[in-house]
C-alpha cells in the first residue's frame, strides 16, 4: 500500500537573535524537549557561536521530520549523528527496516492524531528520532526490534549557553549558563536573548518582538497572478465602500499560515472590519498578525484593496481590521 505526504501551508518562521555583551565568546543552544513522550534525549538542535560584543542568531520553520541516528561517545559526552532523515507529517506511523545491508526508515501509515510513530522491525537495535527544519532534536536510544517509539510531539524550547558543541550533542549538565524557556507571545517570531556581566556573573535576558518576513520570488508570483486575474478590471481601487465581496485573495505579509484564494467572499462594514472566508482549518490566520487583501466590490465590480490589515478573529470566517 502507498502513502503520500501532502505538505500545505507555510508556517511562521521564528527567530532567536543572541547578544553577547560578555568578555568571552559563547555558542547558543535552542533545544526541544517532548514533555508528554519519556526516555528521550534532547541534543543541540539549533546553534550558533558568537563572539564577546557580537551578534548572531538560529531561526527555523515548523516543518517535522523522522530520524534514524547514531549514538557515539565523544569525550563522555554523547553524539547522535543521523544516517537518515526524511520530512514528515503528524499522525504518520513508520518503520525502521533492515534493506540493502542497512537499517532504513519506510512510511507505512497513520498514527494517532499529534503524534509520529516509528516501530523498529530490523532486528536490531535502532537510535530513532524526530525533529522539525532540517534537524533531529530529539532520539530514543537503542529501541529493541519488535518495538515502537511514540513521539507526541508537544515540543517545549529552551535555549542556553554552552561552550562549543556541535549539533546533535545531547544536552545534560553542559549547559554553562541557563537555560531559558523560549516562550513566544502570540503573534510574535523573534526572541533576542542579551548575555551581560552583572559583577562576577552573567545575566541573561530575553525579550519577544515580530520580525516581517518577505520572500521576494512568492512576492513575484503572487503580484503576477493578481495582475493576470484583475486585468479585465479597472485599476485597484484605495478606499474601500461598504458592502460585500467576491474573488476575495488574502496574502500574509509574515510567512505565517491565513492564505485565501477564490472562490471566496467578504463583507465590509462601517466599523472597518472586512470579514471574509472560508478560510480552511488547517490554513487560519494568526491573530494580530498582518495580512494584505484584494476583492471585487459587488456593486461596481471594481477591484479594492486593504493592505497590512491585523487579523482580529480567527476561524471559518476570520476578521481584518485597519491598525
């Protein structure tokens, strides 16, 4: 039996900046850990090296991934290194297989919803693992044939400061300063985490912003497909009448998920909300985050536009409101 992987919508990107105002230099750490899945080891799963009064960061999409690894000992520290990654979906159940003289990871259905399921059937032990953007965060270490690891993937980040570390290192008592747990408000991307010298200790600080994300070929794209699509039209109209709307495109400005193509209708109304839909359920937009919209006013059949409008409410129909 097939399996096909369907990947929809992007995702919000985020960001975390690291200051370091200290008289050393310092590697950041963001790492994961699965709070409703035990006997995991968290590893170093996003990193970046700064030097005393410099300035770099780590970001990273919501996009999983399954992970066969392997573990060694590195000067009584363990590695994982992964031999194999391949992008995943929640709900997804694979195997590990032992294929062309090596351990192999295959889809082979559907898991509980939120979760990602690997049952090892290679008769041998196999480091398996689950992660997001590219890289494995988290593994579960020598899983006997004949078993599964369940991974419900709730992830908590934290980040810390350690000294220099490579990927997939797995995080136990190295961390030198921290950690922190990486909250991000709603609506808001970008952590920046300020070390300091407060006396003879280092203080750490973490503050929430949004960073505005463009992805210039999208933007092309998009702009041609509206010219193409509005062409019979009169130009796009600046001030927006009251009433209702078809061919209604809703365009995110952050790289966060809320796209709305037609067929698709809104309405405008005196308080200057345009509410539009249906947006689907796995595609709604982000309250208090920024969108540009295009429709076709009912009455004139002319073209208008609301450009960086906040999403109020979110759902089926989601409502935009001028800032």
């Amino acid at each position: 039996m097939e399996f096909t992987l369907l990947f929809g919508a992007s995702q919000m990107r985020y960001y975390v900046d690291f200051n370091n105002q200290t008289d050393r230099a310092w590697t950041m750490v963001v790492y994961q850990t699965l709070p409703d899945s035990i006997g995991l080891d968290s590893v170093a799963w996003k990193k970046t090296t700064v030097p005393k009064s410099g300035e770099s960061g780590v970001e990273w999409d919501i996009d999983y991934l399954v992970a066969l690894g392997n573990y060694k000992q590195i000067g009584g520290i363990g590695v994982y290194k992964s031999s194999q990654k391949f992008p995943a979906i929640l709900g997804t159940k694979w195997n590990v297989v032992f294929k062309d003289s090596v351990q192999q990871l295959e889809l082979d259905g559907t898991a509980e919803s939120g979760t990602i399921v690997i049952h090892n059937q290679s008769g041998a032990l196999a480091d398996i693992g689950v992660g997001m953007s590219d890289q494995a965060s988290v593994f579960k270490r020598n899983v006997l044939s004949g078993s599964d690891g369940q991974f419900k993937i709730t992830p908590t980040y934290w980040v810390g400061l350690f000294n220099d570390l490579q990927l997939g290192t797995v995080i136990s008592s190295n961390v030198v300063v921290g950690p922190l747990q990486l909250q991000f408000p709603s609506g808001q991307n970008k952590a920046l985490l300020t070390a300091s010298l407060d006396g003879s200790s280092i203080k750490l600080g973490l503050e929430y912003q949004t960073s505005l994300v463009f992805d210039y070929q999208q933007i092309k794209v998009l702009s041609a497909a509206i010219n193409h699509n509005f062409s019979q039209d009169s130009d796009i109209q600046g001030e927006i009448p009251e009433g209702h709307y078809t061919e209604v495109y809703v365009t995110p400005i952050q790289g966060q998920s809320g796209t709305l193509r037609p067929p698709s209708t809104g309405t405008y109304s005196s308080s200057g909300v345009f509410s539009c839909g249906s947006f689907e359920s796995n595609d709604l937009p982000i309250v208090e985050t920024y969108y540009n919209i295009t429709a076709k006013f009912d009455s004139d059949g002319k073209t208008y536009s609301l450009n960086g409008v906040k999403c109020a409410h979110n759902g089926k129909t989601s409502d935009f409101k001028k800032r």
